[in-house]
C-alpha cells in the first residue's frame, strides 16, 4: 500500500531528509515575528478503516470524519501538540519548527469539513526573538489553562509559559523551574505530554508532564506534577513498545494518552489509553484501559497531538493531529472520533 511505503523507506534517507525540510522551515521564523494569515487546504477523509469503509465504531471511539492537510506556506507542517478550545472550532497547535498554528475547524452536518481563519507565527522567547533563534525549535508539548499556554520543548528540557490570553500569539515566553534532573532525560525522548485538570477534578491547576520514552530503573515512563513550587513524581508504565506523543485531560477528569510505536517491519501505529487523575501521586505506578488501538490498516501517520470538547449535545468529541516532519513521504491529518459512553 501506498501509505505503508512512507515507513518503509531507509531510515537514513528519511532522517536526513527530515532535517534538511524543517531547517528550511525554521529559517523563516528566526526573524519574522509578526502572525502571518495563511491558506490550509483540508481534503476529507471519508472513512477510518482503509478495507471497510462503513465501518464507524472502533473500540471505545466512533469516527466522525477528518481531513488531511496541506498549505504552500513553507512553515506549515510538523504539528506535534494540540489544544481545542471549548466551542469545537477554534484550535491552537504548535509545530515542531517552534511555531504557533492557529486556526478554525468547518463543519458540514457534524464533520470537519475544512481549515479557515488559519495563522501562524514563532513562539517567541521572553528577549522578543523566536525560540528558533535560541536553538528551542523542537517544541513537542501544549497545555492551556485560563490563558496560559505551556509549551514543552525537547532536546533543551524546558517548559515555557505564554500569556496568550493577553498578547496572542505575539506573547513571549517564560521558562518555569524546572527539576536538574530533567537534564537526563533520554536525547529526543522527552517532553510530549503537557496537561492541567480543570476545576473540580483532582489535580486541578496543576502542571501534569509525561515523557515519551525517558525511562525509570524499572523501564517505565517518568512522570511529574508541578504543583504550586511543589513537585511530585510518579511513572507510567509503559507497554507493547508504545510512546507517549500527547495528552489531555478528559471532561469527566481522566488524563487521556495518545501513544504511539514504529517499526520498519509493522510500520506506524497509535493508541488511546486513560490513566485515573486521582492515581496520580508521589511515587506511584499507574495505567489504566486503552480505548482503541490503529496501525497501518487506518487512516493514520505519525499521531502527535490530541485535543477534547464537548458538543452542546453532551458528546465527548476527540480531535487527532499527525507530525508529518515537513517529509513529503507523510501526512497532517485531523481526525475526530466521538468517546461513547460519556
């Protein structure tokens, strides 16, 4: 198939392809700081199941529709973390080029059916330059909580606070302290999972952190919470050769792991797993189901961020963003699947 060939290609070739595409992409956002309006064109996805396409339930999801994704504007791609805002329309994304992606989702009868209103510009550093400019360009993590935006960046450990709800995208950021010990964290393995509970849920206000694939002694995922100068430390663990890509929170209070693993054998796949907020403490070892499970079989590629809200029916909807590493050989997709039962 077409879409298992993107995988198969040699990893070399791919990775060195990656690098020359996204240093292209990031030289733009060295300098320019202004937010730059930009066209999205959305092709639809008409079915999930690549070899049944009326299929629409799929473990604990039922699928809604999506888009694949494309623009001329050269720093578009890479999304790796998203945030939906409540109305189900209007998202925030940033790009692993260490760009803010702003947008709106276009429903036709409950489906996305396009991108409009769509913007982009660098995360800016708290001297006013792009994180770029500093070499903080491998932004991987997104959490929003009233107006603070939190970004988690790879390869330099840090998390970087914005006020977006008073300077937009122009806010510039403020590292927050951070453990020593993040220094050790396995090289490109680090920040994908940045979340806050909401109020009334446990946890609510705090900073929740999983890594991709830094490990403890026992081969499980680190994990922390920033908690008012408090920090407490936990561990997830970590199954069937799956990563940690994203997360959030989910309304009734769960955290919501989007997962992912690759072979040059099986190729890409993804999973949903639900970890119970109230686990979560100082010293702990939590897990919890997994709610679905895709491999190449699906319309999937390399599953980065993952965002919720809730319909004015009641509806738990999820929102599925793809990495495509500014590589021609992969693809943006935006999925959205309706959580059943909640």
């Amino acid at each position: 198939m077409r879409l298992r060939h993107r995988w198969l290609w040699p990893g070399a070739i791919a990775a060195a392809l990656a690098a020359i595409v996204v240093a292209y992409a990031t030289e733009g956002l060295r300098t320019s700081a202004a937010p730059t309006h930009i066209i999205v064109d959305a092709s639809p996805i008409a079915a999930f199941d690549n070899r049944d396409p009326t299929r629409l339930r799929f473990g604990a999801l039922e699928f809604r529709g999506g888009l694949v994704l494309t623009s001329k504007y050269r720093a578009f791609g890479g999304i790796s973390a998203l945030h939906m805002e409540p109305d189900g329309e209007h998202f925030l994304a940033v790009t692993d080029n260490g760009s803010w992606l702003k947008a709106r989702i276009v429903y036709a009868n409950g489906r996305p059916a396009g991108i409009a209103d769509a913007e982009m510009a660098p995360a800016l550093a708290s001297d006013g330059r792009a994180l770029a400019a500093h070499g903080w360009y491998d932004t991987e993590s997104l959490a929003e909580h009233d107006g603070t935006a939190y970004v988690g960046i790879e390869r330099v450990e840090k998390i970087v606070r914005f006020d977006i709800a008073a300077s937009g995208l122009a806010a510039k950021g403020e590292p927050i302290e951070v453990p020593p010990n993040f220094r050790t964290f396995t090289k490109n393995k680090s920040l994908e999972c940045l979340a806050v509970p909401g109020s009334g849920a446990p946890h609510a206000g705090a900073l929740i952190a999983v890594t991709e694939r830094s490990l403890d002694a026992h081969g499980n995922l680190r994990a922390f919470i920033f908690d008012s100068g408090r920090i407490e430390r936990f561990a997830v663990r970590r199954s069937d050769d799956f990563d940690v890509s994203d997360c959030t929170v989910l309304p009734h209070g769960d955290l919501l792991l989007l997962e992912r693993s690759f072979s040059l054998l099986k190729g890409v796949a993804m999973r949903l797993r639900r970890i119970p907020l109230a686990a979560l403490k100082e010293g702990a070892l939590v897990d919890g189901p997994v709610l679905v499970t895709a491999d190449m079989g699906y319309q999937i590629d390399n599953m980065e961020g993952v965002g919720v809200h809730r319909t004015s029916e009641g509806e738990t909807v999820l929102t599925l963003v793809s990495d495509d590493n500014f590589s021609p050989i992969q693809r943006n997709l935006l999925l959205q699947f309706t959580l059943v039962g909640e």
